[in-house]
C-alpha cells in the first residue's frame, strides 16, 4: 500500500511541475555556436600552423647563412 501512494505522490509532483519549453529556434541557435567554436578552433590551428611554418623557415634560412659564413671563411684560409 506505501507503494502505491509513493507512485500517486510522484505522479502528482511531475504533472505539478511546470512545463518547460524550449525556444522554437533553439536548435539553429545551437548549431550556429557549435559551427563558430569549430570555426573558431580551425582558425586558431591554421594560425599555429603559419607561425610554425615562420620560424621554421627563419631557422633553416639562419642555418643557411651561418653555413654560407663557414664556407667563406674556410675559402680564405
């Protein structure tokens, strides 16, 4: 018997509750912040990628001068 007033007592409170209701455009809005977070994320990855690339470049050009430095030097001993 407790357990059938538990059950009533349940099923009261939830028709009790409120009803609550999404906004009818609630699914686009989502997605625009999902595909801007992704846009967001790519942007920041191609900037990494560009200032990887940069100093990659100035290495490998500052490694070229200092070996073009060496040779110059060897040529006038």
């Amino acid at each position: 018997m407790n357990e059938g007033l538990k059950d009533k007592g349940l099923k009261r409170a939830i028709k009790e509750q409120p009803q609550f209701r999404l906004s009818t455009n609630f699914t686009f809005r989502t997605m625009q912040k999902v595909e801007e977070a992704a846009r967001l994320h790519e942007k920041k990855i191609e900037q990494r990628t560009l200032w990887a690339t940069i100093i990659a470049s100035l290495l490998l050009l500052a490694s070229g001068i200092a070996e073009i430095g060496r040779a110059s030097c060897r040529e006038r001993v």
